[in-house]
C-alpha cells in the first residue's frame, strides 16, 4: 500500500496521529504522480525512438542499405520512413503536451479526462508501433524474395520443379511466425512497461473519482 493509500485510509480517522489532510492536499498527491507517471511515458517513448533510431543508422551502413538502393526500394521506404517519423514525432508531442496540461490541472473533472485522454494517446502509440512493424516485415519480405540470391536461386529451382508455390508458401509461413513472436515480445514490453504505467493513471483516476465524490 502506498503513501496516498495510507493517507486515504485515515483521513476521517480523528484519532490518526499525524495532520488531517484536506481535500486539496490529497488532490495534489494524486496530481503529482499522475504528472510523474506522464513524464515517464514521455521519457520511455523518446528512449524507444533513440532505440529504434539506433538500428536505423546500423542498417544504413550495412549491404542491406547498398542493396535496397540498387533494386530502387529505398524511393519507397524513405517516403514511409519519413510519414512514420513525423507520426512518433506528433505522439512526443502529445506526450509531453498530456504532461503539461496534467502538472497544471487544478480540478479532479479536469484531470480525469486528462487521464482519460492520455491513456488514449499511449494506446495509439503503441498500435503504430506495431502496424509500423508488420509494413516494415512485409516490405523486408519482398526484399529478400526478389533481392537475395540464394532465396532467387532456390526459388527459380522450385519453379523448374513445379514447386514454386510450396517454397514460396513455406517461407511466407516462416515469417509469419517470426512476426508472431516479435509482436507478442513487443506486446509483452508494452504491457510491462507502459501497460504498468497506465495501470497506475487507473489507479488514479478511480482515486479521484473517490475524491470527488466525497
């Protein structure tokens, strides 16, 4: 149980030792860790980018980056690359919008549809995310069909042997479940850590619907 939980507990209590605490003394509790919690999920966003943005420039200087301007896929992946980064660019800025606008709220009404709309953000956010990833997989998966020459040789094998539709069938399967993995890992990093975070704005927000009742 935490502060704000003990405090609640005994604020009617006469017979608690410690200084009654009022109403806006235990709004102003509960304000500042739903700002604390929205400042971490700014913070948390901008780390997974810095991420992101990290293997970014490692795949540039890698052939695969060499290949992809050969085959003319890099005239579609930039274009896509840019509208995504201008969509995590618009999320920061609603994160740290979302926490401002919480660290100035000076009603409960107010800030439980701050909560409301942040949670809704965080949601959002992590939905592009992973549509992001499954356009990234399906563009990669076409690279390397037509690009890497051992799948091509072995492709153009199976097509001399009527047996184009079971390789091209198998690998498509492989990268599926791949995907699948990848998503459920994602998933799972998601619902520790922002879901985590979002389980505690809950919290808060049920507090001060509580609050606001009495």
């Amino acid at each position: 149980m935490d502060e704000l939980e003990i405090l609640k507990n005994h604020w009617k209590k006469e017979q608690y030792p410690y200084p009654k605490l009022t109403y806006a003394e235990l709004y102003q509790m509960i304000l500042r860790k739903s700002s604390s919690i929205v400042k971490w999920i700014f913070i948390i966003s901008l780390l997974e980018f810095g991420f992101w943005i990290g293997i970014s420039f490692f795949m540039k200087d890698s052939t695969f980056h060499d290949n992809m301007k050969d085959v003319n896929l890099e005239s579609v992946l930039v274009p896509i690359s840019i509208i995504s980064y201008i969509v995590l660019f618009y999320f920061f800025y609603l994160f740290y919008k979302n926490y401002k606008t919480i660290s100035a709220t000076d009603n409960a009404k107010t800030l439980m549809e701050n909560i409301i709309k942040t949670r809704k953000t965080v949601k959002y956010y992590v939905i592009f995310n992973l549509v992001t990833i499954i356009i990234g997989v399906i563009f990669g998966t076409y690279y390397v069909l037509n690009n890497v020459p051992m799948v091509v040789e072995k492709l153009e094998l199976a097509s001399a042997n009527n047996q184009e539709f079971k390789v091209y069938a198998s690998f498509i399967l492989g990268v599926v479940l791949v995907l699948i993995i990848v998503i459920v890992l994602l998933i799972l990093f998601y619902w520790l850590i922002y879901g985590l975070l979002l389980r505690r704005l809950k919290i808060n927000y049920k507090e001060l619907m509580k609050l606001d009742s009495n």
